[in-house]
C-alpha cells in the first residue's frame, strides 16, 4: 500500500515547459509517477482570460478522468463577471466532480482578491456549501485573506502559495482563523512548514500542494521531507486534512504502477 498524497492545487493547461499538460494521459502519468493519488485541477486559462472555456475544459476532463490518479477541479471565478460566473456555478458546484471555486489575483495587474470588490460573488460562493480556493502569493494577499476567511465563516478557505518569499509575514496573518488552510506550494523553503507548525500549534490547517505544471510535486515533496516532519504531522498534510476539508472519508489508496520519473507535461 502507498502513501496517499492529494495535490489540493493543480493547474490544467499547455504552458511553455509543459506543453501537454492538457491531455490527459500525461497528466496523469506525470502524477502518478510523483506518487499523487488525487489532484485538484484549475484551469489556467480560466485564471488567465477565459473563465468560461477554461472551466468548460476542466468539466470535460473530469467527466472522463482516466487513471491511475483521481481527478477533481476547482471551478475559477471572477468578480468582474459577476453573472458568467454565478451561471457557471449554477451549473458545476453542484458536481461532485468540483471541490469548489477558486478566485485569483488580477492577472493583469496582480492585485490581490479582497473582500471590497469581491463580495457579492462571495455570497453566492457561500451557498453551495464547498471550499473556497484564493491564490495568496504576497502577504498582502494573505492579509486579505484573512479578511476574506471572517467574511465567510462556515466555509473552508484554501490560502494557496503561503505568501510566496513573504512566508513568515503570511503565515502571521493567517494563525487564527479556524476556517483558513494554508497550502505549502510557494517558495520552496523547509524552514516554513516547520513555522507554520509551530505559529499554528500544529499540522492541522497545512495542506500539499505542488500548483504543477508551474512547480513539480517531487520538490515540494522533498521540501517537506527535508522539514523533518512527525509521521503525524506528515499524513495530515499530505492527505488527513484535505479529506477534512472537503468533507470525505480517509483511507489509504493501492500503489500506482512503476513510472520512470520524466520531465513536467513532455
């Protein structure tokens, strides 16, 4: 029996270093050589400039996922696009092929998801019951965040990127709310997790994730095995909490079959 490993924030779609991570099988098979047994797709162009087709492509993938790693998608959202993406809502959180939306900075301009300009959407996020993914690549993201996490008691809320190099200033903003996750992708730093662990007073709230193709899983795998990290401490991060915060059962999943480990979506 393997190590379970769930990948809470993946992207989907070619990018220049990985110019098939939009079919399947690759996806699939670069994963799985990584030991991941479930990932979270987002689509990257849906980040970008198409929410529709983006999140449009993800739902297709998922509705034929192939193997050995299970697949699910977090439905972007854009607050420019109020109607679009309530429509889109509307039509996939319903699923349970989607953890939940995912909201990210202006790609544009890079400012940060807050509360002041996003919260009628958040409103409607909040119906649904699901996880709520925000892109944190700043401190400053994180700081809204925070914000966003009071604004939406009740709803689990996925901090992703952990501040970037700004980690420690990050990682001071999000202690203490209960309904705020952080996950480690960001910079590829051991001495944060350890930090992490000890502001939080535990692994409780940490969650893995590799935001591949842009990073690949076994960095941050290796990050955290060079963290030096409790047995304990390492289940709940790599699979005990996901499973807490999307509402589904533990267990451990059979070993996928050997993969020569090759380079990112070639």
């Amino acid at each position: 029996m393997a190590e379970e490993i769930i990948d809470v924030h993946c992207g989907w779609g070619p990018t220049p270093a990985a110019p098939t991570w939009n079919q399947t099988e690759t996806v699939q098979s670069t994963l799985a050589a990584r030991g991941i047994t479930m990932a979270c797709l987002s689509s990257l162009l849906a980040r970008r400039y198409d929410p529709i087709g983006g999140n449009e492509t993800v739902a297709d993938t998922l509705a034929n996922p192939g193997s050995p790693v299970q697949l699910r998608g977090w439905l972007v959202v854009q607050p420019a696009q109020h109607e679009e993406s309530s429509a889109q809502m509307r039509r996939h959180l319903y699923s349970d092929n989607f953890v939940g939306a995912a909201l990210y900075p202006n790609p544009a301009t890079g400012e940060p998801v807050a509360l002041e300009y996003s919260r009628e959407l958040l409103i409607l996020i909040r119906r649904y019951s699901k996880a709520l993914l925000i892109e944190t690549p700043t401190a400053e993201a994180m700081w809204h965040a925070v914000e966003i996490a009071g604004f939406m008691q009740g709803v689990k809320i996925v901090a992703s990127g952990m501040g970037g190099e700004e980690w420690r200033a990050a990682i001071d903003f999000a202690v203490k709310p209960s309904n705020l996750f952080l996950d480690i992708a960001g910079s590829l730093v051991p001495e944060k997790i350890r930090y992490a662990i000890q502001a939080m007073s535990g692994a409780r709230k940490l969650l893995f994730s590799s935001t591949a193709p842009g990073c690949d899983p076994a960095a941050n795998l290796a990050m955290m095995d060079e963290a030096g990290l409790s047995s304990d401490e390492r289940e709940k991060i790599l699979f005990a909490n996901a499973n807490r915060v999307f509402g589904w059962g533990t267990g451990s999943v059979d070993s996928p079959a050997d993969v020569t480990l090759s380079a990112m979506g070639r």
